[in-house]
C-alpha cells in the first residue's frame, strides 16, 4: 500500500512514505484471503453441526410419533371392546349377566354355590 505525497520539486516524482513491497502487499493478500476462508470454513461448520442436530430430533419425533400412533390404535380397540360391551349389555339378557358375574346375584328359583380354592 502505497502512500503519496506532494512530488519531489528535485526529481519531479512522487515523494513516498511507508511504501509498502509487493512481498508486503501479497502477504497482506494472503492473510486477508486466509481468514476469509477461515470465516467460511466455520460458516460450514455450524451448518453441519444445524442439519446434524436437525436429523437427530427427526428421528425422535419420529420414534415419538410412532409410539403415539400404536397408543391410540391400543385406546381405539379397547373403545370398541367397550363399545360392543355397551350394546351386549342394553338388551334384557346382557343385563342378566352382568348381574350374575359382576354383582353375584342369582334369580329367584336359584342358588349361588361357591367353591372355595
């Protein structure tokens, strides 16, 4: 880098100060040009470490999903067992049967016999 001055009335050049060499000048270049990629190179970086942590979560979101769906498909088929208990149990004989197995009672002309284990 160069810097000018008024010329030399003696010469009729350009008096200089702190004229740098074209080393000097390369080596400036160089070092501008090595942290520019220094710069991009950690840019890089933390792009992978981003798309590395992103594929992580995928993956637990999808294992997380997957364990919800086999819940709800386990809640479905216990409301349908539910459901046709329901119905099984709106008609005279269902009711009968729920009083006998759950509620241990026994019609008039019977007798409950319980056999110890």
């Amino acid at each position: 880098m160069k810097l000018h001055t008024a010329p030399n009335p003696k010469t009729d050049q350009p008096a200089t100060t702190g004229g740098d060499s074209p080393t000097a000048t390369k080596a400036f270049a160089f070092a501008k040009q090595l942290a520019i990629m220094l710069g991009l190179l950690l840019a890089i970086l933390q792009i992978g470490r981003a798309i590395g942590g992103s594929i992580d979560r995928q993956m637990f979101l999808h294992k997380q999903m997957l364990a919800l769906k086999a819940g709800q498909n386990q809640a479905e088929e216990v409301n349908r067992e539910l459901k046709d208990g329901l119905s099984s149990y709106r008609s005279s004989s269902g009711i009968e049967r729920l009083a006998r197995e759950r509620l241990n009672l026994a019609g008039t002309d019977e007798v409950i016999v319980r056999i110890a284990k």
